[in-house]
C-alpha cells in the first residue's frame, strides 16, 4: 500500500486553495487598483502603502500579483480544458476502434509528439496571434496528444474485460459501450495526468506571456510582470522576486497536488 500522504501534499494543497480564492477575492483583496498609473511613485521599494512596490509606471506589485493569479489559473485550467477535449476522444476513438482509426491517429500523435512542446505552442500561437485565449488553445493542444495516448493504453486493456464483452454480446452499439463502460473506468489516470498537466500549463503560459505572445497590456499576467521586471533588473532587481517566487511555488504545489491524487487513487485500488 502506497504511503500516507505527507504534510508536503497537504501543504501544496492548502497554497492551492489559497490561490484559488485569491484569484476569486482579488478586487476585493487587492489594495490598489492593479491598472492605475502613477507616474509620481515609478520604481518606489516595498513600503506600508506598497508592500512590494511599484513597477516601472507606478502600479502597485501586490495587486497586480493577485490579479495575475487570476489570469494564471484561467489560463492553466482552460489550457486543461482544451486537452481534454481533444485529447479524450482521440484517444478513446483510438484504443476503442483499432485498425486503420488507430494507426491513422496515432500517426498524427506521433507526429505532433516529436516536436518540442514550447516550440509547437511558439508556432501555433504565432498563427493565430498573441493573446490569453489563443496561448490557451496552443497550450492545450500541444498537451492533449499525451492524454490521448494514455487513454488509449487504458482503453485498449479494458475493452478486453468480460463485463465490455457482455455488453457487446447483449446488443450494446460500439459507441455506447465507448461511453457508459471505457471511458469512465479509464479516467483515474486521466486525473492524475491532468493534475500534472496542470503545472506545465502554468509555467508555458507564464512563458508565453513573457515573450508578449499572452496576456496583452494593461492586463495582469506573472510573466508579463517578469517580462517588465526584467527590463528593470539593473536598478530595480527586487521587482523580479514576487512574481519568480508566485510562479515557482505554484507549479511545485500544483506537481503535489497530481503526485497526492495519484497515491490517493492507488489507496483506493485505481
């Protein structure tokens, strides 16, 4: 039996939740408007009214880190999305059909698999244009030939299973039998990837928005603040640790979230 989950899991999950309702709570929170310039208080250190300062034009760092939570946990669960939607019917599509459907969408997996994730979603997002939503959907797209594969492999082992033969023997179409028994009994690992997925969602849009192909100004983005601070560095290097520390805490958190829905399922027998 897998080991209880430690207070590592429990830790990442509590950060989770708290950014989660940080980035419900943000206007309520945030103690400045995140989009108000002022030009008088440009580059100003982390004091009472701005415990972490100003940026290069004077918007308070706190409140725009709360309103980039909200814009980085949109972006990673739409990214999710998006692979889910793709990548679940091609892989069950895929390990239910076999034959000629699954060597001809395989192909197309293989092929968008042997192309490194950031380079696709750099060409993808160039196609369609900077911008949150089409990051998004170049984010999700690039992921879901990994859940599309996964599901295969768990579809193609359960479709061997006496209760799938029953079902077929009692009259039941192949699509029928694709939704009601394969893929609900395949999902568990699904979650688990989903979980995982989740993190590299964060970071690549995080990175997209640092190189300008995400979140436009004036919106609030992690990366797009990393992106500002970094033209600072020389003189104002402090501005680079709140977002740099937002960003790596929550793809930790968010990677032990997925590692504890997994031990959590393998107690329960996934």
């Amino acid at each position: 039996m897998p080991a209880v989950l430690g207070w590592g899991h429990w830790m990442a999950l509590g950060f989770v939740v708290l950014l989660v309702v940080v980035a419900a709570a943000a206007p309520a929170l945030a103690p400045h408007d995140p989009y108000v310039q002022d030009l008088a208080n440009i580059l100003r250190t982390p004091s009472w009214s701005h415990p972490l300062g100003t940026d290069d034009v004077g918007r308070d760092i706190l409140s725009r880190l709360m309103y980039g939570a909200r814009t980085s946990m949109f972006g990673a669960c739409a990214a999710g999305a998006v692979a889910l939607l793709i990548g679940l019917p091609v892989g069950l599509a895929a390990g239910a059909m076999g034959g000629a459907v699954d060597a001809m969408l395989m192909r197309i997996v293989d092929a968008m698999l042997a192309f490194p994730a950031t380079i696709l979603a750099l060409a993808v997002v160039g196609i369609l244009g900077p911008g949150l939503g089409h990051a998004m959907c170049a984010i999700g797209l690039v992921y879901s030939p990994r859940l599309a594969r996964l599901l295969r492999a768990q579809v193609m082992v359960i479709r061997q299973q006496s209760f799938v033969e029953a079902a077929r023997l009692m009259g039941m179409s192949e699509v029928a039998i694709m939704i009601r028994h394969l893929l609900p009994n395949s999902l568990r690992p699904i979650l688990v990837q989903w979980f995982l997925m989740l993190s590299f969602a964060f970071l690549a849009e995080a990175g997209l928005s640092f190189l300008g192909l995400g979140v436009q100004p004036p919106d609030a983005s992690w990366g797009q603040m990393l992106a500002r601070a970094y033209r600072s560095m020389s003189h104002s290097g402090w501005q680079i640790v709140a977002p740099g520390l937002a960003i790596t805490a929550s793809v930790l958190a968010l990677n032990r979230v997925g590692d504890a829905a997994s031990r959590w399922l393998a107690r329960r027998g996934a």
